[in-house]
C-alpha cells in the first residue's frame, strides 16, 4: 500500500511537534538525567545510597587512597616522612 504525499506530510508535521515538546520538556527540567550522579551534589547521592564501598571497590582503589591524609592547611606527613607515600 502506498502512502499519500498528504499522509506523508501530516505525519511529519506530527512526529516533528512531539519532538520539538519533547525537546522543551526536557530542556525545562532541572534534571531531566536522574539516572546520573550530579556533579553539583559531589557525588553524594552514592554517599548517600551507601555505594561509597563498593564505588571505591569498582575503581580499584586500594588503601592508600582512602587514608585521611590530613587538610591543605595541616597536613598530615607521617606518609610522606616514611617513605610510605611513594
């Protein structure tokens, strides 16, 4: 069956209007993503769920890099002054 030029036409100016409500609904949403972590959140949706674990297992992550090492202001040099660091 062959489709009219007309048919044709209005169907595209109908797909091409949800498209186009689509678009403006998603560009007026605050997070129209919810499955990915906000950056402006620092990840804390994953604090928050109780993934911090087994996030830090996923990256392969050993010891050394969830020691508290202190703050920019007082560091903390034991690691440093051991040799433990390198």
């Amino acid at each position: 069956m062959l489709a009219t030029r007309q048919y044709v036409d209005d169907k595209v100016i109908e797909v091409k209007g949800y498209a186009d409500d689509q678009m403006k609904k998603h560009i007026a949403a605050d997070n129209p993503h919810k499955q990915y972590p906000l950056i402006a959140n620092a990840l804390k949706e994953i604090a928050d769920a109780g993934l911090s674990a087994e996030v830090l297992k996923n990256l392969g992550l050993k010891e050394a890099a969830k020691r508290d090492i202190g703050t920019g202001g007082e560091p903390d040099t034991r690691y440093e002054l051991s040799g433990l660091w390198l």
